[in-house]
C-alpha cells in the first residue's frame, strides 16, 4: 500500500522529468489504470452514441414469399413514413424480407421454411411483427394457425369510412380451432377432423395503384397481425396501400 511519503516523492520524481522520458515514466507506472479509463469512456460513449441515434420503429411489417423489386420495396416502406411527413433521421420503417413458408418440397425456398418460421414466430410473440405482404400459401398458413385479426373487425373499429373503401378487397379464410392431428398420427383408426372458423382475414392489394403494374403474376394479400400493439399506425398503413 502506498504511502503520502510514497506520493509526493513520485510527484517530485515527475516534475522532475521531462518530454518521453516524462511519458514513459507515466505510462509505465499508470498504464493499467489508463488502459480500464479507456475501456470504461469507450463503452460509455458507445452506449450514449446507441441511445441518441437509435431510431424509433414507427411499424413493423414482413413481405413472405413475394419479393418486390427494390423501388417498390422502397415506396412500400420508408414511402409510407414520407407520405406521413414522418422524419427518416429519426424514425424507421422495420422490414423483414427474404421469408419463405411453403410445403412444397420440390420449392427452391423450402429449405428457408423452418427458419422463417422460427423468424416470424419470435418476432410476432415480441410484438415487433404488424403488417405481412404475403402470397396465397403463406396467406393460408398464417390464417391457419390463427396470426391474422378479423380484418373486418380491425377496419371497421379502426375507420369506418376506410372499412367502407377497402371492403370489395376483403378476401377470407379459415383458421383452424381445435383438430386432432397428433391423435390421428397416433392412432391410424382415428380419422383427423378440425373445427374451424371463416372469416376476412386479409386485403388482395394486387390490383391497387401501388401494385398494379408492379408485375406480380399471383394475387398478393396484406394482412394485419392479431396481437400488434400499433393498430392506428397499421390502418395507415393499410389505407396507404390500398388508397394510394
């Protein structure tokens, strides 16, 4: 343990040096402290930059098995925030791409199948998922497993004049409710059954100005996800797409 007499002779030591020899002296008695003060300003500045520069995610959407070309990626994304006057340096469109659902082994993307799912599952369970630009297959299996709200419900809460102009695009499907699969796997003399429900679970946006000539050849469907806290900023969305 050093003492004051300890101190001041190292102090007298150092005014006593000078230039390199002053600097070496400090850096090879003081090095270690120096080195964790470093680490220690280099992490604060770190987490001070992250706080001051992270953007606020206004909505979250996810395009499944459709892949628009990179303009119109662009007007379905940031287009939406600039159409809202939404500040880009400050605010965010979050966009997950490159997911696939399909059955179809012979589907070049099926091997993206499991992962998407895991993808899309996680983020719908952390409510960082509220809008999905789908294709007829991904349309039913998300209808399937009960991720879509009642579309006509979500509208007509949200905006009844916008219910009343999206409603010739309301296309319905079933979710299931309760079935037996597993038991029927089980047991080959058990037939598998399902109860399920049918309802307008998405919008066919194929046809509105945004897509219209984009160049799709199969109907592509817009879908609200049932458990998004941000239903205003979704039904802007959606009047956004189909309004344009």
């Amino acid at each position: 343990m050093r003492t004051k007499d300890t101190f001041t002779s190292e102090k007298k030591k150092i005014s006593q040096l000078r230039g390199r020899k002053k600097l070496q002296y400090l850096w090879d008695y003081y090095k270690l402290p120096f080195v964790i003060a470093c680490i220690f300003l280099y992490i604060l500045g770190y987490v001070l930059y992250g706080h001051f520069t992270q953007k606020k995610n206004i909505l979250y959407a996810a395009f499944i098995n459709v892949a628009p070309s990179g303009a119109l990626t662009e007007t379905l994304s940031d287009g939406f925030l600039i159409s809202r006057d939404i500040d880009l340096k400050k605010n965010a469109f979050y966009l997950y791409t490159g997911l696939y659902l399909t059955s179809d082994e012979s589907n070049p993307y099926h091997e993206y199948t499991y992962a998407s799912r895991i993808k899309l599952v996680a983020a719908i369970d952390a409510e960082t998922a509220d809008i999905v630009l789908m294709d007829q297959e991904a349309f039913d299996a998300l209808s399937q497993n009960g991720y879509l709200c009642n579309m006509e419900e979500f509208l007509s809460e949200a905006d009844p004049e916008l219910y009343r102009d999206c409603q010739n695009l309301l296309r319905a499907n079933s979710v299931i409710l309760e079935e037996n699969a597993e038991e029927s796997a089980l047991d080959g003399s058990v037939s598998c059954t399902a109860e399920t429900e049918r309802y307008p679970m998405a919008l066919d946006i194929s046809q509105t100005p945004l897509l219209e000539d984009s160049g799709f050849t199969e109907p592509v469907f817009l879908g609200v996800i049932k458990n998004t806290p941000r239903k205003k900023d979704a039904a802007e969305y959606v009047r956004y797409v189909c309004l344009y």
